[in-house]
C-alpha cells in the first residue's frame, strides 16, 4: 500500500507539473459543451420562440395573416406581421441577404378566392375549383437547410388547410337549409317552404375532433435538450483525450529509462499500472464535475436549460468509474505502443476523435447512415453515452447500464493486458 501511496503521488506530481497541458485539457472541453450547447440550442429554437425568423407580409388585409400567424405560433413557428405599408420586393430583398428566413406573402384578394373556391367546391356539378384556387407564396433565404424549409412549408400548409376548411364549413352551413327546403319543395310540394331547417355548427373553434395526446416512453420526465445530450457527451469526449497526456509521460519516462527502472523495482507491475491510472482517472473525475458544473450553472446562465442530474447517483458514479478506466487504459497502451511523440499525439487524438464522431457524441446514433450506425457499437464512447443517456434522459439505472459497465471495464482491461505484452516482448 506504501508503494502504491509513493507511485500514486509520483504520478500526481508529474500531472501537475505540465500545466499548461492540463489546464488545456480541462479547457478544451468546457469550451467544446459552451459553444456548442449554445449553436445547437438555438438550432433547436430556431423553429420556436427564438426570434423573428418567418416575416408574414398580408397583402389581402382580410385578417388571414393575422389568423396564419396565430395557428403558426400554435405549431411552434414563430412568425411576426409585416407592417401594412410593407413592400413585398424590400422584403424578398432582405430575405435574401438573410435577415429574414422565411417571407410567407398573403396575395391581395386572397380572402376572396377562398370564399369563391369554397362556394365552388359546394356546388353540386364539381366544377373545377383549380382556376381560383388561392395561393400563397413562401421566400425562404438561400442558405436556409431543408430541415426549416420543411417546418415552414409544413406549418403554413397547415395552417392554409385550417382557414380553407372553416371557410368551407360556413359556406356548407349557410347554404344547407336553402339546398334541403329545396329539396323539399320538389319532394313533397310548395308547403315545404314553410319549413324550418337548422343546420348544427361544425365549426365551433374550441372543440377538435380528434384528441392528440403526446407522451414518452417509460413515462421520463426529463426533455432531451441540447444540454441534457451535450453536457455527458462532451464529458465523456474529455475523459478519453487523457490519452494525449498520458501517453506522453510514458514516452518521457520510456526516453529517459525512468520507465525500465520502475519495471525492474521490486513494487509488483499491477502496482505500478493501478498507481498511474488512478492518478489520471482522478484528472477524468474533476473534469466531469467541472463539465456538470458548467451545465448546471453556467449554461443556464447564459440562457440555456440547466443539466438534469439522474436520480441513480451510484450508477452514475459507476459509469464515470468505468469510462475512467476505459480511457486510462486506453492512454496506458498508446503510451507503450508508440514510439515518438508525434505518433503518440497524432494517433491518440485522431482516434478518440473518430470513436466520438461514430459513438454518437458529435450527431446521434439513429441520425446516422446504417452502415455508421452498425459501426458504432465498436466505440467505447458510444457504450459510455448510452449509458449517460439511459441515466439523464431515459430514467434507468444500474440494472439498465450495467452492460456498457462491463464493455468499457472490459476495454480498460484488454488495453492493459495487451499492454503488459508488449512489455514483456521487450523493446520499450
């Protein structure tokens, strides 16, 4: 236990003394979970209450802009008037140069044409209705991405759908009674006339006609934010570059015989590789209590959603314990393979990059092609995150995570035995 004391301060020391590596190593993610917790929340908004990006120009006068205006905002796009001096080729104008996103124009007469194709598509001979369909316009700036033109389009198709329909059914029930006494009169005779008709409203705006519940599944309380993924994605990312540190003591221990010295000691192998790993996994824990202190109290701050902490605190400790390990291991066996710096650096890096990027860190597994998709289960992060996200997301718990548990404390150990080879073969 004694030696193990010694060698654990050992390696603590030598962590301390590169400080400019360590604090980039805490830096770096901090400012990876900011800036792009901060990019993606607002992508997230974009189609929400995050600002005037869909400008409604009515045209027509007749209350249909303010009406889409209020059905969009009900479907989760925020859209603003125009001004009524508003000149539809100044706006296109700024559309274009990307003030504005969307430009959704209401033509004038617009309330016209519908009422006219309403009153069409009741007459009984189905006269073609498609010379006064009514039509609306949508401008979308150039470099708007297909997901919002999609939102947009959808929700103004949409809310088109609503107004058409109401249109048609006050038209059906202001027509009806005269169609029925008609009908009457020829059935039975001139008294039909006399008939009262009372047609039932079909158009009452505070009744739908079918309920739409939405819900999770499992009953989680907690909503997937931008922070909720980011925050033990990006965590996990930092854990693993440890890597680069840690590969680089060995080296230096390796140049300057420090390393064959500490193998040739009496102090047991285990000894020495339990002592360094642990020195490092405490590195990985204060970045991953840094990273959810971000998230629980800077984001916010800057006007984020705060970091949901899971309700199985022991499994979440587990799971960093293990990912710690993982990614020690890791650092040990590039450590012990390389044989510069440079290979070191540049291997470990690009390969924790990688495993990210197919683990679902960068962009989530099921947006991913089937080919990546298959592939990710070879990375180690993506065994760690889906088990932060079974604890911050989904409301598991160890009986949920402990599988990924045992792939990354497995990984941790494969590292290190096939480490411990490649001591043994000599030539370190």
């Amino acid at each position: 236990m004694r030696a193990f004391a010694a060698l654990l301060f050992k390696d603590l020391v030598l962590v301390w003394r590169d400080r400019a590596g360590i604090l980039l190593l805490f830096l770096m993610p901090v400012v990876l979970v900011l800036v792009i917790t901060l990019v993606q929340q607002n992508v997230l908004r974009i189609a929400g209450e995050s600002g005037a990006r869909v400008v409604i120009a009515d045209l027509d006068r007749g209350g249909a802009g303010e009406e889409m205006a209020a059905e969009m905002k009900q479907l989760g796009i925020a859209a603003v008037m125009a001004g009524p001096d508003a000149d539809p080729g100044r706006l296109t104008r700024k559309c274009r140069a990307g003030a504005i996103q969307a430009l959704v124009v209401v033509p004038a007469g617009f309330g016209r044409r519908l009422e006219q194709a309403a009153a069409a598509a009741m007459r009984p001979d189905g006269r073609e209705r498609g010379e006064i369909r009514p039509e609306i316009r949508i401008t979308f700036d150039p470099a708007v991405f297909a997901g919002l033109r999609a939102a947009v389009t959808g929700a103004v198709r949409a809310v088109a759908a609503r107004i058409a329909a109401r249109r048609m059914t006050a038209e059906f029930e202001r027509i009806m009674p005269d169609r029925i006494r008609a009908a009457l009169v020829a059935a039975v005779g001139p008294a039909a006339a006399l008939a009262r008709v009372e047609i039932p409203s079909l158009s009452r705006p505070d009744a739908e006609p079918v309920a739409v519940r939405a819900e999770t599944a499992g009953g989680a309380a907690v909503v997937p934010t931008a922070v909720q993924h980011n925050v033990p994605a990006w965590s996990l990312f930092g854990i693993f570059f440890i890597v680069v540190p840690l590969a680089a003591v060995i080296l230096n221990e390796r140049r300057s015989h420090i390393f064959a010295r500490l193998l040739a000691s009496p102090v047991p192998r285990l000894t020495l590789a339990a002592a360094r790993i642990t020195a490092y996994a405490l590195v990985c824990v204060a970045q991953f209590i840094l990273l959810f202190a971000v998230g629980a109290w800077l984001l916010p701050a800057l006007g984020t959603d705060a970091l949901v902490m899971p309700e199985d605190v022991g499994a979440l400790v587990l799971t960093l314990l293990a990912a710690c390990f993982a990614a020690s291991g890791y650092g040990f066996l590039v450590g012990v393979m390389a044989r510069t710096h440079e290979q070191a650096a540049m291997f470990g890096s690009i390969s924790v990059v990688v495993a990210a990027a197919i683990g679902g860190v960068m962009v989530p597994v099921y947006a991913m092609p089937p080919f990546m998709r298959a592939l990710s289960v070879i990375s180690p992060l993506s065994w760690g995150l889906d088990s932060l996200l079974a604890l911050f997301v989904r409301g598991g718990g160890l009986a949920v995570v402990w599988p990924d548990l045992a792939m990354l404390s497995g990984f941790g150990l494969l590292c290190l035995a096939l480490s411990w080879l490649r001591i043994r073969r000599g030539g370190i």
